[in-house]
C-alpha cells in the first residue's frame, strides 16, 4: 500500500490591497513501498504411473481408445487377448508381476479375465451390460459405455424438432439407466415410452406395438435383448412408417437408421485417465461405479460428422 504524504497550502486574501501567503510546506514525491510480488507456483500433477492395456480384440472402437491412452501414458504395455497366443490368465500372471499400477480393460472378455484375475485395481470401458458379469469390485471401476443421455436427446431434437413421442427398449438391469433416460426426456419436453424385455422375440414383439405411437425410436445397445436380425426388422420397420431410428454406433447407419450418437475415444481415455489418477493418489474408493462421459459424436444419413462437449 502506497504511503502518501500530502502537502497543505493555506492562502488567505489581503485586504486593504495586501496579499498575505502563508508559507507553503515542502512537497515531496510519494515514496515507493509497494509490496513484493508474490509467484504462485501451481505444482504439475505427478507423472502417470506404468498400466497395462487388456484389449478384448482389435476392432475399431476398442483399438482406438488404446491408441488415445498411449498417447497419454509414456509408461504402458498392451495385451489383445484376440491375437495374443497366450490364454489371458498367463497375460494376468505377467501383468501382476510387472511393475504395473492399474490394468486398463477394453471390451467384455477383457473386463471379465481382468477383475477376475488381476491383483491391480482395474478400470474397464466398452461393456454395456456390466451388472450381469459381476464386474464392480471393491478393486474395479468402471467408464460409461454410451453417451450422456441428455446430450443424446439434445442432438437429436436439434436435427429433428418434430419429435415428441419416443420409444425404447431396454433389458433387464438397467434401472439407473432408465431413470437417467427419463430424466432426459423431461428435460427436452419429450414423452417416453421405454419397455424392458427379457428377449430379442419379445423386443420384435413390444416394438411392433408401439411403433404406431412414437415419432422416434431411441436404441442401446443390449445385445441380450437385440439380436443383428432383430434390429435389422426394427430399422426396416421403422423406415417403412418414416419413424426416424437414433443409434448408438455409427455403422449402424448403413443399416438405415437415421442418427447416430456416439461416444468418443479421447474422452473415453481421458476419463480412465482421471480415475487412474484418483487410483494413484490412493482414492478409489471416491470414484463412483460408472463414471460418466461427456463428449458426444453426432452423424447422420448424410454424414453429418459434429463432436459435441
């Protein structure tokens, strides 16, 4: 703070034709005492520990969230259990004994050899219907295998206002999902009609019904309720009556659905980043089941290509 030393000057008017001035006090400038700054130094997160990459195969959708996580860790090691001559339990052996801090698990089959298997805590992705392989430990977490919801549901209206009524169908398991679907729905003014089934038979059946009521069809992506031939019925129905499809995968749009929501790999492997990071500062028991994603990627008939945060 700035010290200021003020100088006073008093005049008086003469009178009878004299001028008296007082003597005026000495000015002086103003000294310099302003305090030293201070540097803040923000401290760098502390380097990424070793993982190891379990990759289920090397399709697409798996191999591209490894290729993100490589570019992110400078210590890793990968592992495709669909390539790898080697059965996953002497891949775990390895990994155990290596000098790795978590195991990275990309797909279903991966998952599954990794919780079973591994002494490290585990962080899987890509696996829709978790609940049903035991999957969520006191030494595993896992990442959203879809997109947010609300984010979905927002796209959607975007390219196609006219909706107002919706269906899906989803299988048994899923109540968070469903609530969370719900929810959106609401948010967006939309009516949802959602059904749960036990069967792709029963699927066909349910969506055969309520396709007279809806203007949209909203589809995850359950296989234990959604057979390739099933869905392939559902799109061709759906196209005879013009009720536009969203799907959860992009190639699905060559089987004529209308709108594609996806997730995206580099905020796929951001998000196991934030996790193995809350892993290293001895934190998992903080981080929620299922952590959520943010990113959408929007693509339509006409390849319309939009990656939304």
């Amino acid at each position: 703070m700035k010290l200021m030393r003020c100088a006073i000057v008093v005049a008086a008017v003469g009178i009878s034709g004299c001028s008296i001035l007082a003597p005026q006090a000495d000015v002086h400038e103003p000294e310099d005492v302003s305090e030293p700054k201070v540097t803040v130094k923000v401290p760098e997160p502390p380097r990424l520990p070793p993982i190891s990459i379990v990759l289920t195969s090397s399709r697409p959708d798996y191999a591209d969230v490894a290729r993100e996580l490589t570019g992110r860790f400078d210590n890793y090691e990968i592992y495709d259990l669909d390539n790898d001559d080697r059965p996953p339990v002497t891949i775990l052996r390895l990994i155990n004994d290596s000098d790795s801090t978590a195991v990275v698990a990309i797909g279903l089959r991966a998952a599954q050899s990794s919780v079973a298997m591994s002494t490290n805590p585990v962080v899987f992705s890509q696996v829709f219907n978790y609940q049903d392989h035991d999957l969520l430990t006191d030494n595993s977490r896992g990442v959203a295998a879809i997109a947010p919801l609300a984010a979905q549901i927002a796209a959607w209206k975007k390219i196609d206002p006219s909706i107002t009524r919706i269906g899906a169908v989803i299988g048994e398991g899923h109540e968070d999902l469903i609530t969370e679907a719900e929810l959106a729905a609401q948010q967006h003014g939309l009516e949802l009609r959602l059904h749960v089934t036990s069967s792709d038979r029963e699927t066909l059946y349910v969506f055969k019904r309520m396709i007279r009521d809806i203007d949209g069809f909203w589809l995850f992506p359950d296989n234990r309720i959604l057979s390739r031939n099933a869905l392939q019925q559902i799109v061709a129905e759906a196209n005879r009556r013009h009720v536009p499809i969203l799907v959860p995968r992009e190639w699905m749009l060559q089987m004529g659905a209308s709108i594609s929501v996806s997730t995206v790999a580099s905020d796929i492997a951001r998000t196991i980043t934030d996790v193995i990071r809350q892993i290293q500062a001895g934190k998992l028991a903080q981080v929620p089941p299922i952590s959520p994603l943010s990113e959408i990627l929007v693509q339509t008939k006409d390849s319309l290509r939009v990656v939304q945060r």
